[in-house]
C-alpha cells in the first residue's frame, strides 16, 4: 500500500474525529458531565478511604490509651506496677 493512500487515510480520520469532537464539544458536553462526574466519583471514594483510616487511628489510639502500663493486651491489674 503506498504511503500516500496510507497518509490521506490518517489524516481523513483526523478531520473526522475533530468534526465529531466540535460538534460533540458544541452540542452536548457529555464528555465534561462524564469527566466532572468521574471526578467527584474518585473523590468520594478518597474520601471514603481517608474516613475509614482516620476511624482505625482513632480506634488504634484508644486501645493504645487503655492498656496496660507495660502496653500488653490485657486491661491493668490494681496491684499491677510498672517496675
């Protein structure tokens, strides 16, 4: 196939895609809707992530907050000491 049919076919389908592309961008934005809405989308989900770590931190700090001076797992005896 010789470059010159192989070159005006590339360039044909350019012209076409930017055609579509204006009068897709022109007539209805659907492709900014799609893009805000993907956008939001992964936000909420980051959000839902970062909720759900501050949660096991906070969780995490509690536990560590009540436990016993020696940082076991079992809750502090009243004779139980340090030294």
């Amino acid at each position: 196939m010789p470059w010159t049919l192989v070159t005006s076919a590339i360039i044909q389908a350019l012209a076409e895609v930017n055609v579509r592309q204006q009068i897709f961008v022109t007539h209805a934005p659907w492709d900014q809707i799609i893009a805000t809405l993907a956008v939001l989308g992964v936000a909420v989900i980051y959000y839902g992530i970062f909720r759900f770590a501050v949660k096991i931190a906070l969780e995490r700090n509690a536990r560590m907050r009540n436990a016993s001076p020696d940082m076991g797992d079992r809750p502090p005896y009243p004779d139980a000491s340090p030294w």
